[in-house]
C-alpha cells in the first residue's frame, strides 16, 4: 500500500520556522519518523514537500493515476487553493484516502486559519498533534485498508 506524505509551502523550513509553534524538529526527523511508522503500519510511504502550488497539484494528480493514498498538509494553501482542492477531491473521488494534517491546531490561531478549502474533499482531517498528527494519519490510512481488505 502506498501513501505519499505531502507538506505544502514553509515546511520545508520545519525546526528553524517558529518553533514556538511547530517544534524544534526537522524536515529529516519527520522523514525517518514517518519511514519507522511505515514499516511498523506496512505501508511504502514517501514523504515530499514544495513551495509550488503547481508541483503540489501534479502530486496529487499522481497519486490518483498511480493509486495512491494521501496524507495532506496544504500548510497555507490549506486556507485559499481551489486548484488543490479541486485535485484533492480528484484522490477520495477515485477511492482513495486523503488525510489533511496540521501540526498546530488552526482552529485555535488567527481567524484565516479557521477556513479549510480542503476539509470537505478530505476523508477525515488530524490537527494539533504535531508530529503525532502524521503517525495518527498513517494509522488511519492502515486501519482503512485492512478494513476495506476485509
Ligand atoms: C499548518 C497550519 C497552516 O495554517 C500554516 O499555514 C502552516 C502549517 C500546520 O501544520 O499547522 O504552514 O498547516
């Protein structure tokens, strides 16, 4: 079962951007956490991240054309994309599973954040865990597939 892991805009910047706010840990720590949850969840799981709303759209579009699942963290896009809702509603339109994840909670931040163009097109959406926000989301992708295996 494959899952992409995709990180919208400034997270690449994830340990030197904010801290107060998203942790002190890198884009590398998130990488070999992520690759440890695959192999306890059994899951392929690639994990990428992009400034470009563009790139962000053709990931999406690739996982649908290659069957694959989708854990989302649209970081701002989140808040105004159509475009990558539009692709969004193109993976869980076709079957397959789309978590959005947050780090923070944005729901208790600025009020822009409180808008999500995703969330409806999203299977389930993880906020305010940081880290753990992707784990549970994996887990969530493993649990749906062994369900749908029966
Ligand atoms: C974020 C929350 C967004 O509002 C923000 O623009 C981000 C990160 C999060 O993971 O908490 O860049 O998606």
């Amino acid at each position: 079962t494959r899952v992409l892991i995709l990180n919208g805009p400034n997270l690449g910047r994830l340990g030197v951007r904010e801290p107060e706010i998203y942790g002190h840990a890198t884009p590398a720590d998130l990488e070999a956490a992520a690759g440890k949850w695959a192999s306890e969840l059994g899951l392929d799981v690639e994990v990428r991240q992009t400034d470009d709303e563009g790139t962000l759209l053709g990931w999406l579009h690739e996982a649908v054309d290659g069957r694959a699942h989708v854990v989302l963290n649209p970081a701002a896009f989140t808040h105004y994309s159509y475009g990558m809702r539009d692709a969004a509603a193109q993976v869980t339109g076709s079957g397959l599973t789309l978590v959005e994840v947050h780090l923070s909670n944005p729901a208790t931040r600025e009020s822009f954040r409180h808008l999500s163009v995703v969330a409806g097109v999203a299977t389930g959406t993880i906020a305010g865990f940081g880290f753990e926000s992707y784990h549970l989301a994996l887990r969530a992708v493993a649990s749906r597939v062994s369900e749908a295996a029966g």
